[in-house]
C-alpha cells in the first residue's frame, strides 16, 4: 500500500519530460538462484518520477528498493534506475505452484510503462545419470554408440565427453558426433578408439562425470599369402618340401581372434637321382671278314646314362686280326659282281613289298578306330539301370532311366528373337505334363541317406567340422549322386537344391546343410552395414558341381536400388569374408547369381560354402523388417508377472529360436507376431505398457518407457533382443490382464499390441507352437522334385534351342516372371534346366504342376503355329 501511495505521487521533471512516456533502457533478465546466494535484478528507465518492482502479482515493499537517480548527457532527461534482491526463500514459498517472476513498472506524468517479466529459478543438478556408457568389445570398422542421459536439473545440463580423460571434439574427428539425445556415436572403431569414456554433464550448480566404459576395439587375425615352396628336402630320391603363411595380414589385436587353419604346408616332392652309364656285355666276334679281320660290339645301356649321369668311357667296337696275317687278298671274278648284283634286286624288292605292307596296315588302322570311336559314341548312352518291378495298380510306373551323361548342350543362340528353320522339334499342342495325373513316376536309387551318428563322426574328422555347430538340431545331409535331391532344415525356410547332374556320374557326394547361431561365427560388419539373413554352410567345401545348386533362405530387407547395397558374402578357406557378388550389378563371376524375392534368395552357386547376406544403407530411408512377438508365463503362481516382447529379423529361423527358448522358460504366445519396418535413422526402438487397470495392476517399472539402443538392432548380430515388462497383481484372485504395449522408433511409426488374456487358462504349447513343415530333412533322387524327370529332359531339349521369334525359353522365363534374369540364363549350357531349377526351389513341396504345365503348353502351341506358317 505504500508502494503503491508513493507510486501516485506526482513528481514530474522539467523541461520536455513532462510530456514523454518513459521508457526502459535496461529491462530485468531470468536468473538462476544458485545454492542460497540471493540473486539481483535491475531495471533503468527515462524519465521517470517512480520505479517499482511487481513480483507474483504482488508490489515489492519501497523499502526493498534501492533507488539511483542520474541524467542522461544526450536529451538532459532525467533517468532512474532501481534494483532489488530475490532470496532462494521468496522463490520457495510458492515452489510447485507456479514459476516466480518480477517485472518493473515505471511513471512518468504522462502514464506508466511496465518491463517485459523476469524468472527467478532456483538452479540444481542430481547426482545420478538416467543412462551411463557401458563397456564393450567391438571389431576393427564396427560402428558403436554409446548412450548417455544427463541427470536431471535447472537449467538442463550441457553434455560433453571425455576419452581417457581428454575432451572429444566431434569438429576435429569426423568419425565421432554426439546425438541430440546425447550418445557418443563413433562410426568406424579404429585401434585408436580404445580408450575409457566417461560423459560429463555439467549446468551452473554442478559438474557431474558418468562410470568410465572401457571400450576395446579388437582386430581378428588374418593369413599373410603363402610363401613359395621351399627346395625338396634330399637331393635325391622322396623328400619334403613345404611353405609357410603367418597370422599378420593383420595380426590379432585386443584379443581378436587368432587364424583358423594350418600355418605349414608340406608336399611330398621326388628328385631324380643321377644314373651312370655302364657297358653291356660284348657280343660275339663276328666271321672273319675279307680283310682278315673280325669284330665285336657293346652298348652303354646297362643302365644308360639318365638324369645328368656320365657316359660310359672306352670303345664300343673292337676289331682283330683273325689269320695271324696268313691271310690272302684274291681279285673278285664276274661270277661274283653277279652275285653282288643279284643280292641288291631281291634287297630292293623287299624293301617296296615292306612299305607297300605298312601303309596299307595304317589306314586299315586308322578306318577301325574311327569305327569304334563312332560305335562307343553311339553307345553310349545306355548304361545299366536297375529296373524296378511296377506295381499292379499303377502300371505307367516309369522305372527305366536313360544315362544321358554323354549328352551335353551350349547356347549358342543370340537374347533377341530370330527366326529359325523348320527343324525345330515342336512341343506337343496337348498337356505336356499330362503323364503326371496317371500315377507317381519314380526313379530308383542305391545311395540311402546316411545315418545321423555315422555322417557326423566322419565329418568331425574333417578340418572344416570345427566352425559347425555341435549336433544336428540345426543340420541336413544326406548322400546324393547325379539324380540330385533336396536338403531342408526344418521350420526355418533353408532349403539345398542339388540339380540333377550337377554331381558328375559315377560320383557319390556327402553334403551337408547347416544354420549358424550369430554367436558362433564373427561376421564383421562396417558403417553402415547389417546382416540381412541367417548365415548358412553348406558343403563340403571343394566339391565339384558341373552345375548351380540352389541355396534358399530368408531375408529381413525392403529392398531397393535407391536404398540399399546388398551383397552376398562368402567365407573363405582361410576364414576370411569376401563379397562375391554385388545384387543388382553385372556379376564378375560366373559362379555366383541370387534371386532376390520379397521374402527368400535364392543363391546359384557352383562352389558349396558358408554364406551370408549383407546390406548397406544408402539412404536413412532405407528400412529392415522386424517380428515383434509376446510371450507370457502359462501359470502365475505369485502376485508378480512378466511380458516378455522380443523384437527379432523377419526370418523364419530366429521364430524358431525363440520359440524353443520359451518352450523351455514355459512361456505361452500371446496374440499374433507383428511386422515392424525399422528405418536407419539412428533412432532407437523404445516399448511402453499402457491401458493397463489400476485397481487390479500395477507396473513395477520406473521409467514410463523401455529403450533398445538402435545398433543393437540395427547390426542384426543380436538375434534375441527383448524388454521385459514386470507387473504386480493387487489380489491373487486377478486372473485377467488388459492391456496395450506400444513399440515404436523414436520420430517414426509404431505398432501397438492390445493384450487381452486369462493367466488361470492351462495353454499348452502345440495350441501356438508353429507347425513343423511336411517332409523330411533329406530328398534323394526323384522325390526332391516335382517335375518327373523324363519330362523334365523333354522340356530342356525341346525349349533350349533358339526356337523361332523367341518361342523358347526365353518365352518360358517371361511367363514365368523370370525374364529379368536372362543374361544369366543364357550364360548356362542348359538354360531351361536353370528356369526349371529355380521354379523347383520356389515352389517345393506346394508347387502348382498345372500352372507350370500350362506355360510350357503356351509356348509349344505358339511355336507349333509360326511352323505352320512357315510351310504355308
């Protein structure tokens, strides 16, 4: 009241103030009271006769004010400025209730002006972080983040990060930023990177340091390339000789692991021994000549001089005298230049009859192996068979199979229509799989599959059994020759094809087909990169296959070219991941070609191997799928009770995982799994209960959400990610729960469960388990297919020629949706065995025959026609 009396007093300047407003040229800011130091504000106005403070609605008492009056050099008007102090009691009597502020009024004889408002906050920091860095282990390139939320205050803490005790400044290191949420993100781990991380966060109370997390960046060892072979060991005769690799290339660090393999390799090596010649007995002397002389003969050849050995020293011949010189040197008489001439005719006859005898020798030589030439050509292709008895109500039984090994085809036709002569074999107008509705058509075959215990102990002495995983539950294999077959790892979607053929006649094969947990084999990823598929081995490694196997398995990718780089990575002998094959890009090799489709690839490969799908993103679009799945205890024995959400890669083979783990923990699925598209934002997955009934529930959570970091995710090396949600019962007889749970990606969308069951309800596990899939492990021979394989033949020969405009099967691969994959077609001898192939992976065991039938019909009455027109 007498701040406001003393405000009503007129007291107006002299001069032209008496007619101005006034006017503010220092106005009160926010402050922060700190601790219990009592803070000052100011306010400065001209002309002014009174200046008051207003805090909270209420007038500061006058006496409160301290008050200096001045004038201001420039107009001559008076100005006055007023200050007050605010005590950390003043702010506290109405904390809770609303902010403190302050402002100013000033009066001049013209009216009043008032100042803009002043907070007055009182300034803290808590001791305790929401979030600290953990330590970690990472590979060299691998991307890390590390998260961070300050602890709570006033104003809200600034951030800064520390590496062993040095400030990190992501504008001297472009491999390192900080999010707006406050993580250290490093983009690549380099060796440099090892060090202890510690997050401060500091405001105008207080500094606060985080727990230090050591972070280690490990580098796996790598071989060096082989040394060359060293020298035999003996200079003469079997020896040794070896070379030698080490693990440098790059030598393990920081417990990276070492090389797998051998470091030495050893050869058997020969050397050729050095053989002196020596003399063979002498022959016998010779008659006595007409010189009186007779002579004798050896050789160096027992043994001769082989492999740099000398030669035999003396003379081979050796003359003497055979009368004791009695002997008389008589004058040849005509008779005997008669003779002479004689012996040289009948001499030179022989030789003519000799030459005349060899030359007709060799051609009639020469006429019999070409007939035995053209004879075995001819022959063959019928080799023994082992003919199965047919059954007496299916007499079209097929139980004779041609060996057509000694028929093979190239390509040779050009991708773009042309028209051919009329020699053309026409597909038939009718039904070409129409023998398939008369009865089953089977082949028989001699390899059973090998039992489970004898195939692993012969595997487990192979030198590659040490990177697969112990025991069969994730495993197929079977024993297979040139009819082909099938492997299919249950209830996983991993499927080997082996065509017919692919394995060289009269070769038996041993394969195997295995899954891979993440844990058990390191793939290192770098940037931006993540696993995309399971990791699968199929082998063994080195076999030869004259043609692709199918590997199927599932992926987790929206694919597209603006989006992603997707690769397929195989690893090698020296345990090594190389990219050999780029999707989307002219392959380099020829060895190598996937079929990427919505939710499977199909991988052609003519070298049996471990592979792995691997993606990088090129755009934060870019978006991966995940299956969000719940489970819950069957029974709740006590008040307490736990919903467990994981969030897994849409593959089929990470569900069955989790689908065995909580068989095991007893867990029950509740409702249907989710699809969830996780975009490359850097923005983590978090999952928060609501709707939840408060007077039969309670969350004993803490926070108002679950966070899974987004590398975690994002890597997809961590198969079982999952939050648990604890919840309390208010009374034992509650057996119903009502509830939603929301998962979404921070700034992207959700998805949102609503969870409506009765614990008391006994669910058992066959109510939801998935159903195995139909067939067993291992397919030999003609049971691995669906198209019988004497029609399959039929179709190869009939489509693989170049048939007239492109009635082949070039047509085919457009009817069936797969003419975006012909450059790789026509780079196969048999390019409707890998149409065929394919088809044989993707639609096994329910494949429609009918639909497949009737493409092959199209095209044999769209040839049959422009044939027609030809003759005409």
């Amino acid at each position: 009241t007498g701040a406001q009396q003393s405000a009503t007093v007129a007291n107006p300047a002299s001069g032209a103030s008496s007619d101005l407003l006034p006017h503010f040229q220092l106005e009160p800011e926010d402050v922060y009271i700190v601790k219990n130091k009592a803070v000052s504000l100011a306010c400065r106005a001209t002309p002014a006769t009174q200046i008051y403070f207003k805090c909270n609605g209420e007038w500061v008492h006058q006496g409160d004010h301290v008050t200096q009056h001045s004038t201001d050099r420039s107009t001559g008007l008076p100005v006055m400025e007023v200050r007050i102090e605010v005590t950390r009691q003043q702010v506290e009597k109405i904390f809770g209730l609303e902010e403190y502020w302050c402002q100013c009024v000033a009066w001049s004889s013209s009216g009043t002006t008032k100042s803009q408002k002043a907070f007055v906050r009182i300034a803290y920091l808590r001791k305790n972080f929401e979030q600290e860095p953990t330590a970690r282990e990472v590979s060299i390139e691998q991307g890390i983040v590390l998260p961070c939320r300050p602890p709570e205050g006033i104003p809200p803490a600034e951030v800064e990060w520390l590496r062993n005790e040095e400030l990190v400044d992501p504008a001297l290191d472009a491999n390192v930023y900080v999010t707006p949420e406050h993580s250290l993100v490093l983009r690549q781990a380099r060796l440099a990177d090892t060090a202890n991380y510690t997050c401060v966060a500091k405001n105008i109370v207080a500094r606060r340091r985080s727990a230090s997390a050591a972070i280690t960046v490990y580098v796996n060892g790598g071989w060096s390339t082989w040394t060359q072979w060293s020298g035999c060991s003996t200079s003469c005769g079997r020896g040794w000789q070896k070379r030698s690799r080490t693990c440098t290339n790059p030598t393990p660090l920081n417990g990276g692991a070492f090389c797998e393999g051998q470091n030495v390799q050893k050869t058997a090596c020969t050397t050729l021994c050095p053989v002196d010649g020596a003399w063979s007995e002498w022959s016998k002397w010779s008659e006595c000549g007409a010189e009186c002389t007779h002579w004798r003969s050896r050789e160096c050849s027992e043994p001769a001089p082989r492999n740099g050995g000398r030669d035999c020293h003396g003379p081979e011949l050796d003359t003497r005298n055979c009368t004791s010189e009695l002997c008389t040197h008589a004058a040849p008489g005509t008779e005997d230049v008669a003779l002479y001439v004689g012996l040289v005719a009948v001499a030179v006859c022989l030789v003519l009859l000799l030459l005349v005898g060899v030359l007709v020798y060799c051609r009639k030589k020469g006429g019999l192996d070409a007939d035995v030439a053209d004879s075995s050509i001819l022959t063959a292709g019928f080799q023994p068979v082992s003919i199965k008895p047919s059954k007496a109500d299916n007499p079209s039984l097929l139980t004779i199979q041609p060996d057509l090994s000694t028929t093979t085809m190239t390509y040779q036709g050009s991708l773009c229509p042309r028209q051919d002569g009329p020699a053309k074999l026409q597909l038939p107008n009718g039904h070409l799989l129409s023998p398939l509705g008369a009865g089953r058509h089977t082949l028989h075959h001699s390899s059973p599959a090998a039992e489970g215990a004898d195939f692993v102990a012969r595997l487990s002495t192979q030198s590659y059994f040490r990177s697969l995983p112990r025991g069969t539950n994730n495993m197929a294999y079977g024993t297979f020759n040139f009819l082909g077959g099938r492997l299919m790892i249950p209830n996983t979607g991993i499927s080997l094809l082996i065509p017919p053929d692919a394995i060289p006649r009269g070769k038996i094969y041993e394969v195997y087909l295995t899954l891979h947990k993440q844990e058990e084999v390191r793939l290192p990823l770098a940037g931006c990169q993540t696993l995309l598929s399971p990791i699968v081995s199929c082998g063994p490694p080195g076999v030869l296959l004259t043609r692709p196997a199918i590997l199927a398995m599932g992926h987790c990718v929206e694919a597209s070219a603006e989006n992603w780089s997707i690769r397929l990575k195989k690893q090698s002998c020296e345990g090594t991941w190389e990219d050999v094959l780029q999707l989307g890009a002219e392959p380099c090799t020829e060895l190598y070609y996937c079929q990427l489709e919505a939710q499977a690839c199909y991988v052609f490969t003519e070298q049996l191997g471990r592979f792995a799908l691997v993606g990088e993103s090129l755009s934060m679009a870019a978006s991966k799928r995940l299956k969000l799945v719940l489970f819950a205890p069957a029974a709740c024995p006590s008040l307490e009770y736990n919903i467990r959400v994981y969030c897994l890669s849409d593959t089929q083979d990470v569900l069955k995982e989790v689908i065995q783990l909580e068989k095991q923990l007893g867990g029950q699925l509740i409702g249907a799994p989710r699809v969830l598209h996780f975009k490359d934002s850097y923005h983590n997955l978090r999952l928060s209960i609501h709707d939840m009934p408060s007077s039969l529930w309670k969350s004993k959570l803490l926070a108002s959400y679950q966070e899974i970091p987004f590398y975690h995710i994002w890597s997809g090396l961590q198969p079982f990610l999952h939050c648990t949600f604890t919840l309390e019962r208010l009374s034992t007889s509650t057996c119903e729960l009502a509830c939603k749970i929301w998962v979404w990606q921070v700034e992207g969308d959700g998805q949102s469960f609503t969870v409506n069951f009765n614990i008391a309800k006994d669910t058992r596990f066959s109510d939801w388990l998935v159903p195995d899939e139909v067939g067993t492990p291992a397919l030999v021979g003609p049971s691995a297919f669906k198209i019988p394989f004497l029609i399959r033949q039929k179709i190869i020969s009939s489509l693989d020629p170049p048939g007239t405009r492109g009635a082949d099967w070039r047509t085919l691969a457009q009817k069936l949706n797969l003419d975006s994959h012909l450059s790789f077609f026509a780079s196969k001898a048999s390019p409707t065995a890998m149409i065929l192939n394919l088809w044989e992976a993707r639609h096994f065991p329910n494949g429609n025959l009918s639909q497949l039938a009737a493409a092959v019909a199209e095209v044999g009455k769209q040839d049959g026609a422009l044939f027609s027109e030809a003759e005409c």
